[in-house]
C-alpha cells in the first residue's frame, strides 16, 4: 500500500466520512410529479431509473415507506438465472439477465454479478423427464442450458453427496452457466445512485397510506408526509401489494408468505457454484465473504412477518446436510424473513389496472430478485407509454379472467 493511501485511509477514519458526498439526495417531496413509484426496492428504483433514462422522464419520485433496500431487495438469497420453461417467462428473465452482465457498467456500480453457474438437481425418473423438457425449450428459446450426468456432477462439485443409498439419490442435473449470484444490497444503492444522477427524487421515510381517484383515473397518494399529486403511480411493494390494491379497490389474486433463509459462519472457499434442489427442498451458493448462503421454501401460512417459523429453518438444514455431510459442523451466523407474494401461476402481475393512470407490478413469488432489472425495464415501458411491452403483455392481471395464466410453478418451485 502507498503512502499515499495509507494517508487516506486515516484521514477518513478520523473525519467519520464526514466529507464523503451523498450517494443520493434526501429531497422534501414536491406537491406534484409526473410518475410516482411506490416501493424503494431493488424493482421500484429500476423503474425509476428507466422511465428517466429510457423514457426522458426526470420529474419521478419514489416513495419509501423505511429505508432503501430495507426490504425484499436486502431478504434473499441473490440467485440470478432465466431457465425458466414457459416462453413467456423464459424470455422476461432472459431480458433481465442480458441486463444483468452488464449492469455494473451501465450504472457506474459494482453489483458484484458473478456468474459461476446454477445446478438445479434431478432425484427421480420425474425430475430427470422435467429437467430435459426444461433444459430443450430453453435451448429453443436460445437460452444457454445442459443436462449434466451424475459422474459430471460429481467431478464438478465434489463435495455433494452423490451416494446411490443416499436418501434422495441424484440422477442428474440441469445446469445454466451465465447464471449466478450478486450482492443484494449494491444493486439498491446503485440503482438509486443513478436515478438520483437522473433527477429522480428518492424519499424515504414516506409511506404510502391511501391513493386518491377521480372517478376512474388516479390523481394522487395520500402520505405520512401529506398529499402527492401525479397522474401516474406505479406500484412496487412485494408483499403488500394486495393491501395498496386494497386502497384503490382492487383485489389482487396473490397471497403473502413469509419466506426465510440464513447464513452460516465465513468457511474457507469451498463451493463456487450454486446448487438447488426442488425435491430436498433446499439450496446454496458460498457468498464473497465465506458465508454458505441458504434457502429454505415459505412458510405454509399468510402473513406479513419477517421471520417466519423454526421448523421450516430445521427442514432446510436437514436437506443440505443430505446434499452436503461435511457442512454439518457449520454454525449458523444468523436467520432473516422476507415478504413473498404468490400468484397462482407462480408468475407476476406487470400491468395497467381498472383505474387509469395506476399499474402494479407484483406477484414475483420467490423470484423477484433475479428479475431486478428487466422488471424495470419493461415496467417503465408501461408506465411511460400507457401499455405493456411485448415481454409483459402476458402478465397482464387480465389473465386471471381470461385463464391465460403461464404455469411455472415447476420452474419456480423453491428456486429463488
């Protein structure tokens, strides 16, 4: 290290970072804007920054009802991947993926996208039938995907459990190598880093308490900072989705669940992929710091905690110590709970509603996190031009009347 940055570093530690700028601004809101998003997760600050960029918008506020990333976007376990099986779907995440690989550059902001590859597991004749469906419409759609043979398995990641007596046997996998992990948080921070840079107003602290209509067409939103006037509000609140619904008197199709996932104590580098395993009903990837990062599926009830229940927490232990003995000395560090909503077809709601002027985008199941940026993307689209872009016109809220729905629940399973 220089002198140079030797010096630096203390001069920093003594001012407390007192002379760092703002990585965004903290504005008082204005009466009125053009758009407003509600949500300040790693979807909404997307939106934001693509109706800006994208759109030429610039007089856009988000609305935050805590801190940045002090949802969803900071409660999972960042699995990036888009072997989705329905068309539809496929090519929204794939859409979102592209974006992915070079969204560090795009914003000025390392999000720490490492792509090392996702495994999702085969232990019965089933699976192996659905992971070579999976694996040939993928391809179809262009999207990069194998079948991987257990002595692959077994050579690629060592330490798995690929005993034949085991209690789930493995019999293969698919496995997508531009898929991968990112950091959770950066993405929040870079994503309102850049809006900010685009005039986007970040409040926090502001809650979204009613919305307010004129016959049939949205004019504003009732906040714990007083009223905020637009003609245009898009909402983005994983999990409360339903309850802001609620204020314009629509009824959503989606449930809550509680979803959680926890930690171990840093371990020396040992697994440089991610493995998933719908049957176990558990998977993990190591994090940049050592961490085993680990998800378990929701909790079977309704509800808007953030912790969810033990048994489920035990349930996911069992299954990667099935998948990995040698992790079964590994302490866990801590536990967290995130807020899923569930459509029926497991796939979201990016859409106009019946009040003109208001468009949600919910419904993500457990795989919002990966779809970060192309749901953005194409919400602004929607936003900006009063009508969905051809990669979200099927997830149009009208399908639930129509019975178009698109059925990836096999595809989603607990695979986050």
């Amino acid at each position: 290290m220089s002198r140079y940055s030797v010096f630096s570093l203390l001069r920093n530690a003594i001012s407390h970072n007192r002379n760092w700028p703002q990585a965004w601004r903290s504005p008082a809101p204005k009466p009125a804007y053009d758009a407003i998003i509600v949500g300040g997760g790693g979807h909404g600050l997307a939106t934001a920054y693509y109706l800006a960029k994208e759109h030429g918008l610039r007089n856009i506020a988000v609305l935050e009802k805590g801190w940045i990333g002090g949802g969803n976007t900071g409660r999972n376990t960042t699995i990036v991947r888009s072997n989705y099986l329905w068309t539809e779907a496929a090519q929204l995440y794939e859409k979102s993926l592209k974006l992915w690989e070079g969204l560090s550059a795009e914003l000025n902001f390392n999000v720490m996208f490492s792509q090392r590859g996702v495994y999702n597991l085969g232990h019965t004749l089933q699976d192996m039938r659905d992971i070579e469906r999976r694996v040939s419409a993928n391809r179809l759609n262009g999207i990069d995907a194998e079948v991987v043979s257990p002595a692959e398995i077994a050579r690629r990641i060592p330490y798995l459990n690929m005993s034949r007596t085991s209690r789930y046997p493995i019999l293969g996998a698919s496995f997508q190598g531009r898929g991968g992990v990112a950091r959770h948080d950066a993405v929040a921070w870079g994503f309102a880093r850049a809006a900010d840079s685009c005039g986007v107003d970040i409040i926090q602290q502001c809650e979204v308490v009613g919305i307010r209509k004129r016959g049939d067409e949205v004019c504003g939103v009732e906040t714990t900072r007083g009223f905020i006037a637009s003609k245009k509000v898009g909402v983005v609140v994983a999990g409360h989705a339903s309850v802001l619904a609620g204020m314009a008197g629509i009824r959503l199709p989606i449930e809550s669940h509680p979803l959680q996932a926890f930690v171990s104590e840093p371990l020396k580098p040992v697994l440089d992929t991610v493995v998933m395993s719908n049957a176990v009903h558990g998977y993990i990837s190591q994090s940049d710091k050592g961490e085993l990062v680990i998800g378990a599926g929701i909790d079977a009830y309704n509800g808007y905690g953030q912790r969810g229940s033990f048994h489920t927490i035990e349930h996911a232990m069992a299954a990667i110590i099935e998948l990995f003995p040698i992790f079964s000395r590994a302490r866990m560090l801590r536990q967290w709970g995130g807020i899923v909503d569930v459509s029926p077809d497991a796939c979201p709601i990016i859409s106009k509603t019946p009040v003109r002027g208001l468009y949600f985008n919910c419904g993500w199941g457990t795989g919002g996190f990966k779809a970060t940026p192309g749901s953005g993307w194409v919400f602004a689209h929607t936003i900006a031009n009063d009508a969905p872009h051809e990669l979200n016109a099927a997830f149009d809220l009208a399908r639930f009347s129509s019975g178009a729905l698109i059925d990836e629940h096999g595809a989603a399973a607990v695979a986050h």
